[in-house]
C-alpha cells in the first residue's frame, strides 16, 4: 500500500504508539496541523539525522490540541500509529507551504519472545539502577515492547534509528539486548571511578592486605 502523507520532518525518532507533544510554530508547519484536523487526517514525521531527512519515519496521528495561542502557535499531543519508508519526496503542493511524500508502509511483525523481552527489561532496569534513575512505564511489565523501551535504553539517535527500521519485535529485542549487555559494563565502571574520584583527598582506613 502506498499514499500520499503531509510530512514535518525533525531531529527526532517516533515509535508507533509513542505520544510526543509538538510546539507547533513554523507558518508551514501550522497550516499541516490545521489541514490535518480539517480533514482527519495524520501526518509523518521522518528522522533527520546528520541534517539530512532519512528514509524512514513514523505516521502520527493527532490525538488534541492542548493549546492554541494569540499568534496561531499550537501546543498538539500526537500519537505514533505505523512506520513509513519514503519512496519520493514531493516539495512542491498546490497552495501549500509544507512538503509531502509518497510512502509505503513495510510489514511489522509483532511476535514477541517471552524470555527474552524479560531479559531485556531487566537489563534496563540495571542500567537504570546504575545510573540511579527511576523510571515508570505505563503499561505492565509483560505488555512492554521493544518500541516502549528504545527511547529509556541510552541508544543514540542512529541507534534509535536503527531500531526504527527493524521489522521483527524479536530483532528489535536482541538489539536492545546487545546495546545493554555493552554498555552496562562500561557504565558500572564509570560509577566505581567517580566513586574513587569522590575519596581522592579523604582520611582512609587502609591496610596493606595479607603479605
């Protein structure tokens, strides 16, 4: 299936079922959102990485209009509903100042892997733990998926990309895996080195061990 999407391009990656909140200011970008609602319609928000506007990106679908000021700026609450890989990109609309594009919409498999997803948010937690950061999901443990996780794993904005256009949740899984089992490691050792750092300059009990 293909068809034609409005498109605000941004430096960000958006998961399906994400919520991001836009501070609508751009004229251009004022006239999507107020065609979009007109219509019922949803928009696309492709990845800018490197100032350049990748392939992939995510369809949004508006879910309110938290607020609307004086001068037309919007604050929007949009949701992320599928994932889009753009096949042309159309800059130039009939009376319009916002650019489109022409998208298909790749198969998502789902299937998930009990054990694993577990192992996954477990080594989450731990890195959570690690860095002394607390975070709540608002789903249960066992409805989690990887799209859930990706933004609260420490990965990079081509990580997150990466993650993006994996169209397995079981590769989605084994890649946040990996990305934690690596980074853990170095981050538990960057916590006992501050912790040696913080003693640098204080009175010690010290022995000097069995010799």
């Amino acid at each position: 299936m293909t068809n034609f999407i409005p498109i605000f391009p941004l430096g960000v990656v958006v998961y399906p079922d994400e919520q991001l909140n836009l501070h609508i200011f751009e004229p251009r970008y004022k006239q999507l959102i107020r065609d979009c609602i007109a219509d019922n319609k949803p928009f696309g928000i492709p990845a800018v990485i490197d100032k350049k506007m990748v392939e992939y990106g995510t369809l949004v679908e508006i879910v309110r209009v938290e607020k609307t000021y004086d001068n037309g700026e919007m604050d929007v609450v949009t949701r992320g509903v599928k994932v889009f890989r753009i096949l042309e990109v159309i800059r130039s609309i009939p009376d319009k100042m916002f650019t489109g594009a022409i998208v298909s919409y790749p198969e998502n498999h789902s299937n998930s892997n009990v054990r694993l997803q577990a192992q996954v948010l477990q080594a989450l937690r731990e890195l959570h733990h690690i860095l002394q950061i607390s975070k709540t999901f608002k789903k249960a443990d066992e409805e989690l998926v990887a799209y859930d996780i990706a933004h609260h794993a420490g990965l990079s904005l081509h990580e997150e990309y990466e993650v993006l256009h994996l169209f397995q949740e079981l590769q989605r899984l084994e890649y946040l895996k990996r990305h934690l089992l690596k980074v853990i490691p170095v981050m538990a050792e960057m916590e006992r080195l501050k912790d040696r750092v913080k003693l640098n300059g204080h009175f010690r009990n010290l022995t000097a061990g069995d010799i």
